[in-house]
C-alpha cells in the first residue's frame, strides 16, 4: 500500500494526455467524415431542389398559362359586349347589336371549343 502523492500526481497527467490523445483521434477520424457529409449535402440538395424546380414549371406550363390565355380571351369578349352594349345605349344604332350578337357567337364558340358545348345565345338578341 504506497499511498505516495507523487506518484499518483505523475499518473494523472499521463491518464489526461490519453484521453486528449484518444479525443483527438476521435476529431481527426470525424472530421472528414462531417466535410464529406457536408459536400454530399452540397451537391444533392441543389439537384433536389432543381427537380423540384422543374416539376412546379411543368405543372405552371401546363396548368396556369393555358387557363391565363383563356381568362384574357374572355376578357377581351366582354369588353367587346360592353363596348356594343354602351354604344347602343347611347346611339341607339343597330349596328352595335350586330357587334354585340358576334361577341356572343366568338364567346359560344370558344366556350364549345373548350368543353364540347356553346353558350346559348341570348333571347334578347335573336328575338
């Protein structure tokens, strides 16, 4: 039973420098694991989020600009409409009816060419 103080104090430091010895390796072992984990992420996650990209683009190509061309269209009819409704309102000539009945048609036609039927024609003009 040698209880010297010495002694025990010449371990400790001998039983630290393992442990910094042991951590370190520890560190130098996990290092270029976490730099090639970071890498491999640096590289997928653009693609991922690329080919995500693309198919909102494909779904935007396909969905919203045809149904955009549409909302102009009709736009375009019922500003065609109003302008005969307001110059017959105000002259009162026949030919803004004649306007008006062939926005009608334009619009029916349109209308069936997109879902296989027409719009009816309106009572008041073919009356």
């Amino acid at each position: 039973m040698d209880t010297d103080p010495t002694a025990s104090s010449a371990a400790s430091p001998l039983r630290d420098s393992r442990a910094g010895r042991t951590s370190s390796i520890w560190v130098r072992a996990l290092l270029p694991v976490v730099v090639i984990l970071l890498l491999a992420a640096l590289v997928l996650v653009p693609t991922l989020i690329g080919r995500r990209i693309d198919v909102l683009r494909d779904h935007r190509v396909e969905l919203v600009f045809p149904a955009q061309h549409s909302l102009q269209e009709s736009r375009s009819l019922l500003t065609a409409q109003l302008a005969a409704v307001r110059g017959y309102e105000i002259s009162g000539e026949a030919r803004h009816l004649t306007r008006l009945q062939e926005a009608f048609l334009r619009e029916a036609g349109d209308m069936g060419s997109r879902d296989g039927g027409g719009a009816p024609e309106p009572s008041f003009i073919s009356g």
